[in-house]
C-alpha cells in the first residue's frame, strides 16, 4: 500500500487538512493508498527533525512518500530564509546531508517534498470568505487585505488578519476549533485558485502523488 505522509506544524494544521482533503483521503484510499497529516509542535521542530523523520520513513517504505509544509512565517527560523525557495533550499540540503551521512540511497529525495503555507494556514481562512463571515454571523469582513491572500507579508501574516476579524466582533479565534469549522465547509478547488502561489503546487503534487485526479 502506498502512504504519504504529510508533516505540518500543530494540530491545528493537522485537524484542518484533514477536513479540507476528507474526500481527497477517501478517493486516495479506494485506490489503495493512504494520506494524513501529522503535527511536529511548531515550525522549529519540524525544519529540524523532518528531514530525519522522512529518510526513517522513506528508507523503510519503498512505496511511501513524505512531505514537509511549514508556514513560511517566521522568517529566519531555525535557520535564515524569507522566501519558499530559500527554505525548500536549506530543507532539501539537510536532507541530502543526512542522506550521505547514513549511506542510505540517494533516490529517497525523489520521494521528499517540501511546500509550505504561505505566510501561514491562515492564508486558507482568508481565502475562505462566505464560511469565515457564517463563523464570525457577519455579512461583511471589518478587515482588508493584500489580494490575492498569499501576497500578506512577514510584518503581518494571514493569522494576524484572521485574529483582528475576530476581536472585531468580540470572538476569540481559537485555531485548533475555529480552522476545521471553517475549512469543512470549504471548497478545494476554490482555495487552490485563491493561493496559486503556494498551496496550489503543494495540492499538484500531493494529487500526482496519490494518483487522484482534480475533479
């Protein structure tokens, strides 16, 4: 059976993904193979021990491939970047490093993706509109932003955004309740063309992947 294995931040991430690539997994497992998200408590632990946990992974299951989707915010942590590229670079390298290091093949990063929200999950919430305004039982968003939603920056990231919307009608936004709620009732394929920039690849490779096809 063919397995991916998508590792993200927290349980947030985890808990959202599921329910926004809930038909995703059931397609993926009538064919056979299996997809989930796993959490590595923040982003400093999984750009740290990710590349470890995927050669583990990898090395022992031929038919099984790993991706790794930190937010790009912060910046600069635990290694420098700013940028997709400049982290998907350093990623790639320590994973290659580690690699030589436990003379395991060299084929393994043929099975090794590195994506990333950008600047955050977030950035799927503000994408989100109609669900996002029945949460917070508004006909309108108090907040603007830069369009589209991954064109936000390191000063003030998509969670900051989504966090103003709710104090501004006297809600605490609560990520691990308030992301899921949100991304059920979301559509695929309308997020994918809202964040081109970033989510729109991670989704494209994950379908290549599992095989599935956009329907």
């Amino acid at each position: 059976m063919s397995e991916v294995f998508v590792y993200v931040e927290g349980p947030s991430d985890q808990l959202g993904m599921r329910e926004l690539f809930a038909g995703v997994i059931k397609v993926a497992k009538q064919k056979g193979k299996t997809v989930d998200f796993y959490p590595l408590g923040g982003k400093e632990p999984l750009l740290n021990k990710g590349p470890v946990r995927a050669i583990n992974i990898l090395r022992n299951r031929p038919d099984s491939y790993v991706f790794l989707v930190p937010d790009l915010y912060p910046q600069n942590k635990p290694f420098p970047h700013t940028t997709y590229a400049e982290l998907k670079s350093a990623l790639r390298r320590k994973f290659s490093e580690e690699v030589q290091s436990r003379g395991c093949d060299d084929r393994l990063v043929e099975r090794f993706f590195v994506h990333c929200f950008k600047h955050d999950l977030e950035a799927l919430i503000l994408a989100s509109e109609e669900p996002l305004l029945v949460r917070l039982e508004r006909s309108k968003l108090s907040q603007s932003w830069a369009k589209p939603v991954e064109n936000q920056n390191h000063d003030k990231p998509p969670k900051r955004i989504v966090e103003a919307l709710f104090n501004d009608v006297g809600k605490k936004y609560k990520d691990t309740i308030d992301v899921p709620w949100i991304l059920k009732r979301s559509n695929l394929h309308d997020l994918i063309e809202k964040c081109p920039q970033n989510f729109k690849p991670f989704v494209e490779d994950l379908f290549e992947v599992l095989g599935v096809k956009p329907s």
